[in-house]
C-alpha cells in the first residue's frame, strides 16, 4: 500500500513538473518571438480558412507583424528550397501529401505543440516536422432546385439514378477533383492504388450524359451551373455561405464513405523568426486558434476535444457524418496513382461522354 502511495506520488510530481516545464517553455517561446516581432508566411491569406482571425490575434496578443505571401504547396517547398540562408518566409500552410515531401526535401525543422497528443497519428509526422492544423474530407453540395425531380444524394450508390448533372472538375489540374476520385474508390472497395470503382461510377455516368465539364466554384455555382458538385466540405460550406439563397443547397459527407485529407503548416529550416512560427504553430492548434479556422468552415483536427461557440459549429457539419471517412493510408502509392489518373480519365470516363 505504502509503495502504492509513493508510487503515484511520484508519479503525480512528474506530471506536475512536466507540465510546469512546458509552461516555462511557453514563456521562453513567446519571449523569443516577441523580441523576432514578426512571422511572415506563405500560402496562409486572410480570406482562407480565417487565418485573418489568428493574424489580428498575434499581433494583438504578442505584437507579431505579419505579411502573406499567397502560393501553391509545391511553390511554397521550391521557395524554402531556393531562399535557404536568404529566407523571406518563415512558416507556410501546404496540402498533406506537401508534408512528407518537404522533409524529404529537408527544408523544415520541427515544432510539437502543446496539444501534439489530441492530434491523431495519421495527421501528423513522428518528429513534428508536420502536422494537420485542419481536414478537408470530400463532400457533396448540391442544388435542390436543380434536382428535376430526383432526391438529393446522400451517398456515391445515389449517383447512379439520378437525373441531375455531376460536377467533379479537372482531375488532371485539380487536386480537390483528384481527391474526389479517391473518395468514390474508397467508398466503392478500392483504395490508393485502385481507382477502378470511382471510374466505372463516373463511367456510367458519363454515358448518360450527366457528367459536367463544369468546375464546382463559386463563380459556376452562382451562374446555376451546378447540379450536384464534388468538393472539399470546407469549400461546399463556404460557397453555400456566399450565395444569394442558401437554403438552396445541402452540404455532406457521402454516408457511404469518403476521404479525409487536409492541411499542414511547415516551418521553414531557414527561418529569420523560427520562434514566432513556432509560436504561430502553438496558437494554431490551441482552442482558439482551432475555432478561428472553425470560422472559416474548416474543420479543425481537434475537432472532437473542442467545444465550439453555437454560432461557431453551426458552420460546420455534425461530427457524425465523417465517421466513415478514411486517411489516406498509402501516401507513396497514391502519388503514384493520382499522377496516371489524368490518362485513365479520359481513357475510362470522358471517352463516355454523349
């Protein structure tokens, strides 16, 4: 009993100097970054997924100014690369599979934030060179008024009888439409490396002639373009969001399965204030740095230990319809797969088309 007692005395001492270490950290951390004053980053505008919130929020809370500059991953990977002891960015936000790669390319340098362990093992990278801030899993949006008749979908099977056009957008250009392609194979028994079941769906449908060429943005939707369109949720969200008549449309997760992919600060190696990115990363994956992005309808990967605002998750979709969506397991095997998409496209599907 005696040893018992020590035991978990010892143990709760850890902890608490533990978490008293961590503090102290935090406090050299923000002093660190308070004296670099500034963060510059790419890729990470106002206007997507609200980093504006968490912008204002340094600069208020730690005094960091700030510039964007706005680019593609694989321009934000070739920037870190090219720059090196010249370095004008010091963090970036880049697609999932950027991840891996810019470690490969050895241009990052690692940072855990305090919440490391609520974010799950798939998300994030062992050494914390990277780790999703946000997920975007595949989705459908569609346009009730433009259904001629036929119920709205809510699953990939329901494609198949409808009347309604499908808009999926350029798989050779588009990532988002790609990924889209992946979420029908995953839902339909394939995986990263077999994409047969997706293009048989788009196949068939092709030969009804309801497949639109029309890409799923926002623009195509405001001209009444989109029927039922293939889209990241975060994107659905927000294009609904913007429109003269929400009502109109219904945003979800495909019931029967989907992808869950998302986003990934880096941290450049080369950063001129490596401690106001490390520092930026710490807030990002606070609770409220993760319900800024949360107001800009992404869906933080802490998701499930947050309790957001009403107003906050009502911007969001219920975290019961991503329980069937499914990480890419095979990173390796789906860049390989998703570069020879493009020729199986238009080999498989729009060869198809009436």
């Amino acid at each position: 009993m005696k040893q018992f007692f020590l035991a978990s005395l010892l143990g709760s001492t850890i902890a608490m100097c533990t978490a008293a270490m961590a503090a102290d950290d935090l406090k050299t951390l923000e002093a660190a970054a308070k004296a670099e004053g500034a963060v510059n980053s790419v890729g990470m505008p106002d206007d997507w997924a609200n980093w504006k919130g968490t912008w204002e929020d340094l600069a208020k809370t730690y005094g960091l100014k700030h510039i964007d500059t706005d680019m593609s991953s694989a321009q934000e990977i070739a920037k870190f690369a090219a720059e090196k002891d010249n370095a004008s960015a010091d963090i970036g936000d880049v697609g999932a599979a950027f991840g891996p790669i810019a470690v490969k390319q050895n241009v990052t340098q690692p940072y855990k934030p305090s919440t490391w362990d609520q974010v799950p093992t798939w998300a994030k990278d062992k050494d914390g060179h990277w780790a999703l801030a946000y997920t975007g899993t595949i989705a459908f949006i569609v346009n009730k008024k433009l259904l001629h008749g036929s119920e709205a979908p809510t699953k990939w099977a329901d494609l198949k009888g409808g009347k309604y056009k499908v808009s999926i957008g350029d798989v050779s250009t588009a990532a988002q439409a790609a990924n889209g392609v992946l979420a029908a194979a995953l839902a339909n028994g394939g995986d990263e490396k077999n994409l047969k079941p997706a293009l048989e769906l788009f196949a068939d449908i092709a030969k009804q002639g309801r497949l639109s060429m029309a890409n799923p943005t926002i623009a195509t939707m405001e001209k009444g373009e989109i029927e039922v369109g293939v889209v990241w949720d975060f994107n659905g969200l927000s294009y609904k969001a913007k429109m003269a008549n929400p009502d109109d449309y219904v945003v979800l997760i495909p019931s029967d399965g989907s992808v869950i992919s998302g986003y990934t600060t880096i941290i450049n190696k080369y950063a001129k204030n490596p401690n106001a990115a490390k520092l930026t990363r710490e807030y990002i994956f606070s609770d409220a740095g993760q319900i800024n992005l949360a107001k800009g309808n992404a869906r933080p990967i802490r998701a499930e230990h947050l309790t957001l605002p009403a107003e906050v998750q009502a911007k969001l979709l219920p975290n019961e319809q991503y329980k069937k969506v499914t990480p890419i397991k095979d990173a390796d095997a789906w860049e390989k797969t998703s570069k020879a998409l493009p020729q199986k496209w238009n080999e498989e599907v729009i060869v198809e088309m009436k």
